[in-house]
C-alpha cells in the first residue's frame, strides 16, 4: 500500500442535546489512540439546553499542521436546520452525511439533501432507524453517525471501541454496551457502502515520536504546565474560557499537597493570588476578559510593590459580557497595557497547545525572576481547540529563581527595593529574619517606606521598567519565530495568539503558489521583542497583521512601536479567521489576486 | 489615674523598655493627628505580640488604604500596604501560602465595610485563621472628614451637608450573622482592655473580628468622640454566654449601649484545615504535615 498523507476535517453538526460534541470528543480520541495527528475546535452555544447550535470539527493529519482548515472534508448532520449552513463549507468532492429519516417533520426546504452543491456527495442514512434496531432507542443516532463514516473510511475500529468504554466507563455498563452496538451499525454500514467521494485516509504515519504524545486542549496544557512549574497557590472565579482551568487545578492540585481556593469574586481571586505570591508561594489564578478588568488595580499592586504571580487570560468576545462562547484577540490592549499608571508588565501569549504549556510553566520562573506579574494570554480557540503534542521527557522548569538577600545583612541595612544595575532587588519572604520590611502601593524608597520625592519616583518607575528587559533573554522560551522564506520576502505576516496557525498554514500554501512570503510568530507581547520584528518588516515589502479583533490592536502595538504602517486583517465573527481569507490577502498584497474559487 | 508619687521620664522610658513592647516597633513614628484613637493600636498590638512571642519575621500586617494604612510602617514586622478595601482576600493569600504566619489586618470603617464590605461574609463563613483589627471612626480621616458606611443619621460632613439619610451599618451583627468564630469589641479610650481583646483575638484559632471604637478627633467634633464614647461605652452583662451566637446578635442590637468584650466564640476548622483535609482526600501530603509553606 503507497503511503499517503492524510489531510481530513470532519465536522459533526447537531443541535444541543443531540451528542454532537460527546461523538465529536470519541472521533479526536479515536484518531490520535490510532496515531494521527489530531486538532479539533468544538464551537457551541452560551446556553446548557435550549437546542443551541454545536459544531464539532477535527482535523486528522499524518503531516504537522498548524490549524483548522477552512474546508470540510466531511460533514455530518445531526440537525439540518443547523447544518445547512456549513454545507458551503465542504470542499469539491467532499462528502456529506444525513439522516434519511429526522425525528422531526422537515418543512419542505429544509431537509439538507436540498442544499447540496454539484459535486458534494451525498450519503443518506437511517440513522434512527438503525439506532433503534441496535439499541432499542433512537439517541444513538449520533453513534451511528459515527459509526458509518469509521466504517466508509475503513478507519480502525478497536481504537473507536477503546474510545467508546473509555468515554462511558463511569457510566453503567449497559450504556456502553448500547453506544458500541449502535456504533458497529454504523460501522458494518459504512464499510459496506460504495464511495464515491474523494476523500482519502491513509494509515497513520510511523513516528515513533508521536507514540508518546498525548493529546489535550490548550487549557488542559497550562494544567500540566502550572503542575510541572511547582504551582503551590491558585485562587479563582469560574468564567468562560478559563473555568476549565480551575477545575482541572482542583483535581490535580490537592494531590501535589497544593492548594486552591474559588473566591467571591475576581478581585479576591487575584488580590489573594498576590498576598500567596508577596508570602513567597508559586500562586497563579485565571479568568477571561470581564474578570481581567475587575483585576486591573491589583495588577497595579503587583507591579509596584513587585510581587510575582501569574495571571492566565482566555479571551473571548467582548465589550462586556460579549460572545461566551466565541473566539476573539482583543484583550490585548487591556493585558499589555491595563491599569494606570506606568504599570508595565510581562505578556506572553503563545500560539498552540505546546506553547500553552512552556508559557504556562516558563511565567512562574519569570514572575519569580523579575519580581512582577505575568500575563499569559490565551483565547477560546486556543483554551478550547485540542492538539496531539509531545513533550520532554525531564521537566524542564525551574524552581528557586528569586534574587536573595545576603543572610548576614541585618535588616536595618536591608535594602528590598534596591536599585541595583539590571533592577532585580533582593528579595525575601516572610518568615525570614534577617529581610523584615513593608511592602507598598505608593511609591518608597529602596528600604520600601513611602517616598514621593521627583528623583525617588523617577529611578523606581525607571527599574520597575527596565528590570523587565531581562525577560527578553529569558533561556529556553520562543519569544518570536520566523517561518517561511529568507531574506527579503515580497509578503510577511506577523501574527500572534491562535491566529497565528492559520497565518503560517496561509503563509505556505501561498509559497505554494510561488509568492516569495515569510511569517513570524510574536509569543512575547510585552516586553515587545522590537530588535527581531524590525528587522522581520525591514525585510518585508509588504507586511499583514491577521487578528481577531476589530482595531487592530497588535497592528496598532507594532506601528505604534516601530513606525511602520502595516496591513490590518481584521475579523470579528466570533470564530478563527479562515486561512483562505488570509491567503487571499496575501495574494492580494503581491499584486496577484485570483479568483477565490482558485483556492484548492 | 493619678498615682501619688510623681513619674519620671527616665523611669517611664525605663518602663517601655522593659515591657518589651519596642521588639516589634519600627524607628517610624506614627503620623497620625494627636489624640487618635490609633495609637492605642500600635500600643495594644505590640503589648499583645509581646505577650505571645512571636518573632517579628513570622508576623504580616496588612492594611488597606485610608488612616490605618499607615500601620505596617510602624511596626518591625513584615507589612504589606495594600489596595483600598483588599485586605482582607490578600491576607487569605498569605496565610494559605505559608500557615506559621500570625497574620493581622488592620483597617476602618470605610475600607472594610464600604469598598471591601463583599469580601467579609467570605474570609468569615471560611474561618480563614486571621485577626481583622477594624477602627470604626464613622468617617473617612485620610480624604478629610466625609461620611462613612457607619456614620450616624444627621452627621453632616463636606459629602453630606444636609446630613446624613443613611442608616449606619451594624458591623457587629453583620460578622455574627456571616459566621465568624471570634467575634469582640473594644473602645480606644480604654487600652488596656483594647491591649487584652487584641492578645485574644490573636490567640483565637480561626478568624476573629474586633470591632474598634476610635474617634476621629480632627474631623469628628459631634458623634463619636471620646466625650460620647466615655458616655456610652460600657462592659458586657456578666452573665452573657459567649458561646451563644443568638445572645451575641441580642445584644449586638443594642445600639446605644455599645458594650465592650467578647460577643461570640467558637472553636471550629480553619480554612487552611479543610484544604489540608483536601489534600489528605486526594492522596497527597498536606502543608502543615509536610511542615512546608
């Protein structure tokens, strides 16, 4: 059998209460127990029930990839009031699975049949019927879904069963029982139906590398990143994107001796993340962007009475309550910049589930090192979205990074907010005798009493600032990465967060197409690596900012920085920009537009 | 009190020495108006740290914003000055990050029970292992006199010239009602009995709140100044049952009397208690066990 490389997105769409995302969850674990490479993003509604919309997509690759493809491979539809708008979505020659026979009456229109385009393949099942053959009862129509297109595309099936009694293993066993057999179905059904699509799935690729990787959601990577870090402290508020952080912290924590706390508010949640961190515990907490605001005069605290902590934002739409449960990148401006005063702070914000991780674990090292709080920015997308990753076998964090007080110093000479060269003072924690002082939030002097003297105030903000450069130099953390072609480019993006992978799989379909294009990931956004994206734009005759947001806001941080103007690709719908619409700005930018049809 | 025989300076200097009460005083003076009711603070908390040894690295004082800010600066332990109204969650991060630390929090009227009053039902009803020092001077000092949460109905401040509308807070029935294990009051006009309620309320295991009777006398000429406070303040019935938190909340509801003591108290697990708790159910080694922070 000739190898081939396997590209393959699936979406699953249904409505609330049909299984979308429970077959969805089985697909991605199936796939990468079997050895694929796996990224799915589920999108769903702010409400539990209410026959809400729920979308499932997963993309299964034998070759690296960075993000979600613009076009379905495969689309199955649980609900087809909710699926015939996706159907634009699937590629020539794709496939698209229904039920012959939906629980509900259709009013003429709306059965999904209807809406098909030429050249999209239609596979009509009876999928309630043959749930309630297997099972007795027609909710296993979404495992029987599932079942057909495993069996259609001859994916292996022990690994779906694995997947299966792994899923309902708390369950009792008769719900088991029941999913397998509406599965196999399903399964004997699509592997003996004549296709006619050209989808294609080859064997998984043999890398014993991937063997040993796992596969989780950005969240659940800043989990084991704060874990491997040493996390001691954690205080926070559910929120959406971010309460699945706290929840598996409340797990995982106790079991390391560590403590965590859900507090009244977001205030309290970084306000005791503070005091954890000023009493010389690792102390993390996590929210999104309404939590983040009410955090803002606190995070003034931290950064002048320097005390280390670790803040995680998953942003989503906002102003306001906003969108819950929608993508967005536009609490960049309130990570790099929020609060007043002159309150510069570290913001990192990584680009996929690996970087979740190395951020997560690399800002309790810094926050000790620098003495200052860490944002580690996320998004929805990135929270949310699952990725097969493998990480080091050592744990590659440090512990211990705080600048100490000599011991024989007495405290009448013990200066905890000295101005020394690069601006890191001796600190100590209390308990320690020979470094009693008082902590502030108005400005003091270097033995930390309150001073508001103009050279005092001018030398503090000054070190409070400049300690922070050190951040740039920090060991073993990609701040910035260049990607594609060298030397002078006649296009380059710059991007940043989640978009970024759909910017570097954009990035390379367009070399494809002969543009001579590069693309660089910025992870560090404050302080900004200004050096390396100077000299990036310097080699770009054209430069696009793709984000989520409608300003521009990181276009606005890198002009605003550098004085270069720069092409603001800006979306805000809610979900991942699409690497089409990338590519076509592209294109369009190297004077070569095409028509968008084009696209393969 | 007037004693017989004629005191000394270099006796009475003598006499502060030897109590041992400057151990924990910092060479800052205090900068609060004369005739404060503060300063009997920083003389009743270094007597009652004195009294239980503690060493000075093992104590964290944590203040808000407003005239008893300033406290941690008086003290020779470690302090932390903190945000407006957010002493309370921050002092919960200290003591959950290292448990062998006395820690005490030191705040007024308008700081705890206007901008941070959502934080006290929570560090209560959790029985966070603190001591919540609150001087109630029924008005804002540090911003020059406007009116506070507890201020009285008619007290006419800058804020409130036609008078105050606002019914005063009763903060003692507030933390009986949000089930704090230690629950007292004092009046700054009578120190020593001030000096003891803070020896116990550091003593007691879990959180306690005393409640601090203190004049402003720069820009309270009216309500609460030692003249009415004298009048006023007077000893719990002897036979109150302080273990009886309906009892407490009676007589918390006598306004008028303002009477001093021990309202409520009771012995139950801490905070830090039911993580370690936690832990133990999760299979991991709790922090006080393990003897680390």
């Amino acid at each position: 059998m000739t190898s081939i490389h396997t590209d393959v997105q699936i979406g699953i769409c249904g409505s609330a209460g049909d299984g979308t995302i429970a077959v969805g969850d089985i697909l991605k674990r199936a796939m990468a127990r079997a050895g694929y490479r796996v990224i799915a993003f589920d999108e769903y509604p702010a409400e539990i029930r209410g026959f809400g919309k729920c979308v499932a997509r997963t993309r299964i690759t034998t070759e690296p990839v960075y993000s979600m493809k613009s076009e379905t491979d495969i689309l199955v539809s649980l609900n087809d009031a909710h699926a015939i708008p996706h159907v634009a979505e699937v590629r020539d020659f794709g496939a698209v699975v229904y039920d012959l026979a939906p629980i509900s009456m259709v009013d003429e229109g709306w059965h999904i049949s209807g809406h098909l385009n030429p050249g999209q393949l239609p596979y009509g099942l009876a999928m309630r019927e043959m749930s309630e053959q297997a099972t007795g009862s027609s909710r296993s129509r979404n495992m029987v879904a599932l079942g057909f297109i495993a069996g259609l595309y001859q994916l292996p099936r022990p690994a779906f069963i694995d997947a299966i009694v792994a899923k309902f293993q708390t369950k009792a066993a008769a719900v088991t029982e029941s999913n397998v057999a509406a599965f196999n179905a399903g399964y004997d059904n699509g592997a003996g139906t004549y296709r006619f699509d050209k989808v294609e799935v080859g064997p998984p690729a043999r890398r014993t590398r991937l063997q040993d990787s796992t596969m989780m959601t950005g969240n659940a990577a800043v989990v084991r990143g704060c874990l491997d870090a040493g996390i001691e402290t954690f205080f926070g508020y559910p929120i959406t994107p971010a309460t699945s952080i706290m929840e598996r912290l409340s797990v995982e924590m106790p079991k390391h001796g560590a403590r965590l706390l859900q507090t009244e508010d977001e205030i309290s949640a970084i306000s005791a993340t503070i005091g954890a961190g000023f009493a010389g515990a690792r102390a993390a907490t996590a929210t999104s962007g309404p939590g983040f605001a009410l955090m803002s005069e606190m995070m003034g605290l931290g950064v002048m009475a320097e005390v280390p902590a670790v803040v995680f934002v998953s942003q989503r739409g906002g102003p306001s309550t906003g969108m819950p449960t929608k993508t967005e990148q536009s609490d960049l401006n309130i990570a790099v910049f929020g609060g007043h005063g002159d309150a510069r702070r570290i913001v990192l914000a990584p680009t996929n589930v690996e970087g979740c991780w190395r951020c997560a674990g690399r800002a309790f090292e810094m926050a000790e090192a620098y003495q200052t709080p860490v944002v580690v920015l996320l998004d929805l997308y990135l929270s949310n979205r699952y990725e097969t990753v493998a990480f080091p076998k050592k744990n590659p964090f440090l512990r211990d990074m705080c600048k100490k007080p000599a011991r024989d110093k007495g405290d009448a000479t013990y200066r905890r907010f000295e101005l020394t060269v690069d601006g890191v003072s001796p600190r100590a924690i209390p308990g320690e005798a020979h470094g009693i002082h008082t902590a502030t939030g108005l400005e003091h002097n270097e033995f930390g009493r309150p001073n508001d003297l103009s050279d005092m105030h001018f030398q503090m903000t000054e070190k409070r600032h400049e300690k922070l450069n050190a951040a740039l130099k920090h060991p073993d953390i990609t701040i910035y990465k260049r990607f594609g072609d060298s030397g002078e480019v006649e296009v380059g993006l710059l991007a940043w967060g989640s978009t970024f992978g759909e910017a570097l799989e954009a990035m390379l379909l367009a070399r494809d197409e002969g543009i001579r294009c590069a693309a660089m990931k910025v992870v560090m956004l404050s302080p900004l690596p200004v050096k390396p994206i100077k000299r990036f734009l310097k080699d770009c005759k054209e430069v696009i900012v793709p984000e989520l947001n409608y300003e521009g806001q990181f276009a606005n941080l890198v002009s605003g920085t550098l004085g270069r103007s720069v092409i603001r690709l800006n979306r805000v719908t809610g979900k991942p920009m699409a690497v089409a619409e990338i590519l076509d700005a592209i294109r369009s930018a190297a004077g070569k537009r095409k028509l968008r049809k084009s696209v393969a | 009190m007037y004693s017989e025989h004629p005191v000394y300076l270099e006796d009475k200097l003598e006499e502060i020495r030897d109590s041992g009460r400057l151990r924990y005083r910092s060479k800052s003076m205090p900068t609060w108006c004369p005739g404060c009711g503060y300063y009997s603070m920083t003389e009743g908390v270094t007597w009652a740290l004195n009294e239980t040894g503690v060493r000075n690295e093992d104590v964290v004082i944590v203040s808000g914003i407003g005239c008893a800010s300033r406290f941690p600066f008086f003290m020779k332990t470690y302090g932390f000055h903190t945000l407006h109204g957010r002493t309370l969650p921050v002092a919960t991060g200290i003591k959950l990050a290292n448990d062998k630390l006395t820690v005490i929090v030191v705040g007024g009227d308008g700081d705890g029970f206007a901008i941070g009053g959502g934080h006290i039902p929570h560090v209560a009803r959790r029985n966070v292992d603190i001591t919540y020092l609150l001087f109630d001077n029924g008005i804002y000092g540090l911003t020059k006199g406007q009116v506070s949460p507890t201020s009285a109905i008619g007290f006419t401040t800058p804020t409130s010239p036609f008078e105050n509308h606002d019914q005063p807070l009763n903060p003692l029935m507030m933390l009986l009602s949000y089930g704090a294990s230690w629950v007292g009051q004092a009046y700054a006009g009578q120190p020593d009995h001030l000096a003891e309620m803070i020896r116990a309320a550091i003593a007691h295991r879990g959180f306690s709140y005393l409640h601090i009777l203190s004049p402003c006398v720069t820009f309270d000429k009216t309500d609460l100044t030692y003249h009415n406070l004298d009048l006023s303040v007077q000893d719990l019935p002897e036979d109150h049952d302080q273990t009886d938190r309906l009892a407490a909340i009676r007589e918390a509801t006598k306004v008028d009397r303002r009477s001093v003591g021990l309202y409520y108290v009771e012995e139950r697990p801490t905070l830090s208690d039911s993580l370690d708790e936690i832990v133990v159910r999760a299979g991991g080694k709790a922090a006080q066990q393990a003897g680390a922070g």
